[in-house]
C-alpha cells in the first residue's frame, strides 16, 4: 500500500542523490500527488497532469506501432527535458535544466520509483558522486 511517508521518504532521497533533477512529482495514475518538491499546489497539479497527459500519448502511439509498454519517457527542449518513469499505477516525473545526464537522471527516477511502489523491497540509498550539472 502506498503511503505519502513512503512517497516523501523516496522523494527526499531522490533530492538528496540527484543534483540534475529541478522540479519532482510522485503520483498516482488517477492524478494523486504523493509527494512533491513543487511547494504551489496548484503548479504541482498542473504539472502532474501535464505528465499524465504525456504518458497517454505516448501510450496511444505506443498501441498504435504495437510496441511493448513504455516504463520511461524523456521530452527534450532547449531549456530543459521532462523525464517520467512508471510502475503498476505510479509515476514519477522531473523536469531538468538543459543538457542533463540521460541515463543517471533514469536511475536515479527508478530508484525513487522502486522506493515508492515496492517500499520494504526497496534498496537502500545508493551513495555516488553527484554528476556535474
């Protein structure tokens, strides 16, 4: 069972690991914010609908091409991409400043996820050197 604690515990981890992550939202598929760094209520539900939004078009083009479920999204733009990773009926999404490490924003989004849906199969913490921004 999802908890907001196990939400804010796996979301404060993430802050702590990932230097290349601005703006984080845990939620459910049906729109539930769990835990987030956004402190607007308000920003933060637009943000999390933005990434449903996301999640369904490329789910709808996904079915369209016959392809195998999408578990990772990354948009890019000059200013900065949008990352979203999900499991079962939990998401986690984060905006990043221009040119971010791909592959360790990924992990480090994972990780949170893993904390969040399966919380007492969860890994401990990892420690790493933060990449440079």
């Amino acid at each position: 069972m999802l908890t907001s604690m196990d939400a804010a515990q796996a979301l404060a981890d993430l802050t702590e690991i990932s230097s290349q992550v601005v703006n984080v939202v845990i939620a459910t598929a049906d729109g539930e914010v769990l835990a987030t760094t956004i402190e607007d209520g308000g920003r933060a539900s637009r943000f999390t609908n933005l990434l449903l939004e996301l999640v369904n078009e490329s789910d709808a083009a996904r079915r369209e091409r016959g392809l195998e479920t999408m578990s990772q999204l990354e948009a890019a733009t000059l200013e900065g991409s949008i990352f979203v990773v999900r499991r079962g009926n939990v998401l986690v999404g984060a905006t990043t400043r221009p040119d971010p490490t791909v592959g360790l924003v990924f992990y480090d989004l994972k990780h949170c996820l893993r904390a969040v849906a399966e919380p007492d199969d969860a890994p401990a913490s990892p420690r790493r050197r933060k990449a440079a921004d």
